[in-house]
C-alpha cells in the first residue's frame, strides 16, 4: 500500500490529497512543489522532461531502449 499518490482521473490530477486541473492531457511535466511529474518513470524530477510530450518520449523509448 502506498503512502502518498499521483493519480489523475479525467481532467484532474490528484497529488495526495491535494488536487487541481491537469496543465499538459497527458500528465507530464505536471509541477508540484520545484518538482516535474514523470506518469512513465512514476516519479518526481528536478527538471522537466526534455520532450515536447509523451509521443516523443515513448518514440525515443522505442529507439533506444531505454530513458
């Protein structure tokens, strides 16, 4: 059981208990508190992903292999 989640549902994205209006359809990149959203790694990053959105992740992905 997780302790605190990222979950969105619809046009809304649910950072534990706190929730707002998604900025990006696809979730990532989504800031919260300094931090980037990554819906694929599941995890927070320092700075934003380098694509423009998840196609060109998932593209880049399916090249090389990995991120």
């Amino acid at each position: 059981m997780a302790v605190w989640q990222v979950k969105t549902r619809g046009r809304v994205i649910y950072f534990g208990n706190k929730k707002r209006k998604k900025l990006t359809p696809s979730a990532c990149n989504e800031p919260f508190k300094g931090r980037f959203w990554c819906p694929r790694k599941k995890w927070f990053f320092k700075e934003p992903c380098p694509f423009v959105n998840r196609r060109e992740c998932n593209n880049y992905q399916l090249m090389c292999g990995a991120l």
